[in-house]
C-alpha cells in the first residue's frame, strides 16, 4: 500500500508539475528549461533540517540529500491513507516542519548530493506517527501469527501452526488478488523496508503476520495484509566484539555453528537484569523447559526463530505477540520494557540471545534484537532447547501503512 500511495501519487502529482509553467526570475527560467531536457526525478524521506528554501532530507536509504525548492514549486499535503491528489490541501514552504515525510520531484545533482525540487507531496510528522498508532491497535486487535507450515499459491492458501491454551493448533490464511502480501528484505530489520511480494515465495519455517478477520471457530482468517520473513534465533556466547564494524561474533550453542551478527541503527539492544532473569529462569525449571513456553520445538531445534503466536498484546510496537497470559508474549514485553543498550555494554564470553533476519550470506545475519544478561535463563535449558524466543516483530512500529511513504 506504501508503494502503491507513492506510485499514484508521483504520477498524479508529475501531471500537475508538467503542467505548470515555471516562470518569472532567470533562475527559474534556467531551471525549467534543465528540467525539459532532464527526466524529472524523486526522492522520498522524512524532514531533518529547513533553513530558508533549503531543507535537508534524509531519504528511505539513510542518505542526507540538499534539497532546494524553486519560488513557485507546486506544494501540497495528503493524509496518510490517501490514494490520489483530488483533496491534496495546497501549503507552502513554511507549512513544512522537522519530522515530517514528503516525496520530491525536481533534478538531483549529479553527485546526488543535491536535488532542485519542482514540486513537493507532504505528510504531517503528527499525521503520520497517529496513523502508525491506529495501525498498531489494528494489528493487536485483527491480527494473528505463526510458523508457515505449507503454502498452497494455486488458491491462495498458507497455514500456519500457532501455540494456543491447548497446544498447538493449524489456521488457514486465506489470501485475495486485493491482499497486500510484504516481505521482510534479506538483511534489512526494518518495516518500512519490506517488499511487496508474490505468495510463492513463502515457504514452510517462514514466519508470517497476518492482518484481517478471523473466522468463527478460529481455524481460518481471512488476510487483508500479509507480512513474511525468514528469521534466525541464537543463543549462544560472544567470541568476539568489532566495534568499529558494529559486529559481533556469536557461537551458537544450538546448532555449534559460528554467526558473524551485524548491528545497525536500527537493531535492538537491551540486558536483563539479574534478578529478572533469575526470576524467568526460575519458571523455566518449573515448566521443565517442555511446555507451550517453547513455542516451536521444532523450529527452536533448527535454530528458526518460532513466531509469537496467538493473538496480540505488544505495548511497544511490532504488530503483536500473544494474548496477555503466554510465555512468550510476557517474556517479549519484558524485553521491551528493558531500557536501551549500546555494543559498548556487551562483553567477549558474554551468553546472549538474538533475533536476527537470514543474512544473503551463509554464517552472516543482522540483529533485529540482541539480549544481554541471560546466562540463568540458558543454563535453565541444559538440552539446548529454547524455551524463551525474541519475536522478530518487536521492532520498528507497525507494518508500513498506506501513508507511510508519499
């Protein structure tokens, strides 16, 4: 929906810039005559700086581009959710704010340093991050997920194993031509960098979100949104930590193998404390390590990340986890409510616990989620067995929503 709002957005919005002269000073003249010779080109991003008719871009892939608005840009605002330009409200430049996201059209540089922007398609910080917060509370409230067990693309058809009171159990995800089915991207931990993408390309020990309407007996859901990736927990100790690379080198004590974990900006650290993990620990040994708390055994055995199942109840971000109640869903909450840690508070020999997307190189993945301080918690597992899993999905918000990217 995000690409679909950014792509008849730019060519409505392209038909109105064409269409207006730019006329008046020489410099404007001298412009739109470059901008005749020259396609005219886009970039998208949030606000980071205004200084006069100059603002500072910083774009979806993390660039900081210059971006100069000629005296007679077209320039109007939509609302998050808004498909087309009929009842795009018309601003000017100082309607612009820090933080809000806008989509420009004009010429970059040829360094791309730079852009003279002819037209400009806003969206409001507030609007936004108020759509971002409906989005949650629709996820939490209409959302499911689960371990892929089979996908059927001739009828549109995933299952899904989920963890329930009673053990596991089997949904069927029924999915539409109207269905918006995303996929996380190989290396990337964000939502907003998930990729539209065709139903063949889920496959069985994938995780997968859905969004839409359950049935009445509950063994089938009807997908307005889909969102899939193929994700990696570790537990394992440090062996070794590269500051200036932001990447650590962890052990895994499951499957013995060594993964070189990259941290970005966008990654999660936090640590438990002792006596948290002390007390979690504790509830490990009196479920024997066994129970609905493993989520997956399967996946836990094959080091696959097993997906927070059931309904949701995420407080902070992510479109969900399991029903207040459940382990894993308790155990996530508490990983959100640590605070923030840095790559400077982790140490060499040090057991730690990891959500990571599936690297597009063997042995190599990036952190969604890095936990510290859970010594008590493995060594309540002695099998090897992961009895307490990160959701992938704690991370970044909501999935991307119609008005998240012009």
């Amino acid at each position: 929906m995000a690409n679909r709002i950014r792509a008849t957005a730019a060519g409505a919005i392209g038909i109105v810039f064409l269409a207006a002269p730019l006329a008046a000073p020489a410099a404007s003249r001298e412009i739109a005559q470059a901008a005749a010779q020259t396609p005219v080109a886009k970039q998208v991003g949030v606000v980071k700086s205004i200084s006069g008719n100059a603002l500072t871009l910083t774009t979806d892939s993390g660039t900081d581009v210059t971006v100069q608005v000629v005296s007679n840009a077209k320039m109007v605002r939509v609302a998050p959710g808004q498909t087309d330009l009929k009842s795009a409200a018309p601003i000017q430049l100082p309607d612009i704010h820090t933080g809000d996201r806008i989509l420009v059209r004009g010429q970059p540089s040829t360094d791309g340093k730079s852009f003279v922007a002819v037209g400009v398609i806003a969206m409001s910080r507030s609007d936004v991050e108020a759509k971002h917060q409906s989005d949650r509370e629709d996820w939490q409230k209409r959302g499911i997920g689960g371990l892929v067990s089979s996908v059927d693309p001739a009828t549109g058809t995933i299952t899904i194993s989920v963890t329930a009171a009673g053990g596991k159990k089997t949904i069927a995800i029924h999915t539409t031509s109207a269905s918006i089915l995303r996929r996380y991207a190989p290396d990337s931990v964000s939502f907003d960098e998930a990729k539209p993408a065709p139903i063949d390309l889920i496959k069985p020990g994938d995780q997968l979100r859905a969004r839409g309407t359950r049935s009445a007996d509950g063994s089938e859901f009807a997908a307005e949104e889909v969102v899939s990736g193929s994700f990696r927990n570790i537990a394992g100790t440090i062996s070794t930590i590269d500051a200036n690379a932001n990447t650590m080198t962890v052990m895994d004590l499951i499957t013995k193998k060594s993964f070189a974990v990259k941290i970005t900006s966008q990654s999660q650290l936090r640590r438990l404390p002792p006596e948290i993990a002390q007390r979690i620990a504790f509830r490990l040994k009196g479920a024997g390590a066994t129970g609905d708390h493993a989520g997956n055994g399967a996946a836990g055995a094959s080091g696959k990340a097993p997906m927070a199942s059931g309904g949701s109840q995420h407080p902070e971000g992510g479109p969900g986890g399991n029903r207040p109640g459940g382990g894993q869903a308790d155990f996530q909450q508490i990983v959100n409510r640590m605070p923030a840690a840095t790559l400077a508070d982790f140490k060499k020999d040090e057991a730690v616990m990891i959500v990571a997307t599936e690297g597009t190189t063997t042995g190599q993945a990036t952190a969604i989620t890095v936990l510290g301080g859970v010594e008590p918690i493995l060594a309540a597992t002695p099998t090897g067995g992961q009895a307490m899993t990160l959701s992938p999905w704690s991370l970044g918000g909501a999935p991307a929503v119609a008005g998240d990217s012009p």
